[in-house]
C-alpha cells in the first residue's frame, strides 16, 4: 500500500503557505531535508509527519484501503511505530508491515472510518492492564477531540508519543492517567500546552477498558 507520502508533504506545506524554506525552519531541518521528502528521496519519520500535521494544520495521510478476499473484511496499515505508555518513545523510523484484518460490519458499528486508522504498537506498562508492551492497538487518527476516561494516542510536548487515558481533574484541567495500579513507578501526569492528540485508541484485541 502506497501512503503517498511525499505528495502528502508538499500538498501540506501548499495548504499552509509555506515555502521549503519556511517549513523547514519550523521543522529545525534545512530545505534539502524538505525537498527530499517532496521528492521522494528519503521518507520523513513518524514523529517528523506529526510535526507537519500540527506545523500545517493538516491530518496524516489517508489510507488505500486493501480489501481481502472475503468481502465482509478489510486490512487497515500495521506500522512499525510504538507509542510508550509513559514518558514518550521517539520514532525517527517507521516502515509498512503489512496489515490487519477487520470486519467492516464491526467498524461500521464502532463508527470508524478505516481510511483514517493505523495499527500501532504499545509499549511499556504503565496502562496495564488495558495496554499491555508490545501489543497491537488500532488508532482512529479522526477522532482527535477529548473525552473524558478514553485512551489516546499523544504527541508528547510535540516529541515523543505516548497512550494514555485522559481525563479531568477537580479545576478542570486535562489529566494523563496510568492505569497501572502502581503509582508509585507509574504516575499520573498533566497535559503539557503543546500536547497533540494524534487519533483515539479504538481496539486492542479486546476492547478492555477503551
């Protein structure tokens, strides 16, 4: 599956007005490292396209769904990304492994768009036992407005990534909750201004606690 993500990255840098020059500012890279991913030469990372999605004002690029051969499924990209359920992994590499299937009745009943989704990976075990290190999560990259006791995947002070449950405490100020029982090892933490939510947690396997 082509993501087409070097026309993602200059169509991004178009919408907002930019010149390579001035992305590249914004980015802390040069004009040669812009021009490289516009031209297909070398793939920006994981953590880069996010950072051009919050820089741009745009979403990540869409999927071209695959369908399998059954006609009541499709498989939705499996990316080599991993998020940390804790302090924030960085990922200055990812690649395409494939895919997973899904129903498309269940999709159609959860509501979710699968043009919008991606598996990834967790990692860490600070969300134990919702999330538990290594295991394959779906994020719906659509679903980026809050709500309160549901688990996202965030872009971390706009660097590293991290999956965390959200929610409210007693001022009304976003809090990250660790479902780990453990506080002590696993705390909770508090939105930082440039927090990004990048999509929702909407499967894990077992949909337990999401």
């Amino acid at each position: 599956m082509d993501l087409n993500v070097a026309e993602w990255v200059k169509q991004s840098r178009l919408k907002a007005g930019y010149t390579q020059d001035q992305l590249a500012e914004k980015l802390s890279m040069t004009k040669g490292n812009v021009s490289a991913f516009e031209n297909g030469r070398t793939s920006p990372s994981f953590n880069v396209m996010l950072k051009i999605c919050n820089i741009c004002d745009v979403s990540l690029p869409t999927n071209e769904l695959k369908t399998p051969t059954e006609e009541t499924a499709v498989i939705i990209d499996e990316l080599t990304v991993r998020a940390e359920c804790g302090t924030g992994e960085y990922n200055d590499y990812f690649e395409l492994r494939g895919g997973l299937s899904f129903s498309k009745e269940w999709l159609k009943e959860m509501g979710i768009n699968p043009k919008y989704c991606y598996v990834i990976y967790a990692k860490g075990l600070s969300m134990y036992p919702t999330l538990q290190d290594g295991q394959a999560v779906l994020i719906d990259t659509s679903q980026t407005m809050p709500i309160e006791n549901k688990v996202y995947l965030i872009m971390r002070d706009l660097n590293g990534l991290i999956m965390k449950r959200i929610t409210r405490d007693k001022n009304g100020d976003w809090i990250y909750i660790s479902d780990n029982a453990d506080k002590s090892a696993f705390p909770n933490m508090y939105a930082f201004q440039n927090d990004k939510i990048i999509g929702r947690v909407v499967w894990t396997g077992g949909n337990a606690g999401l």
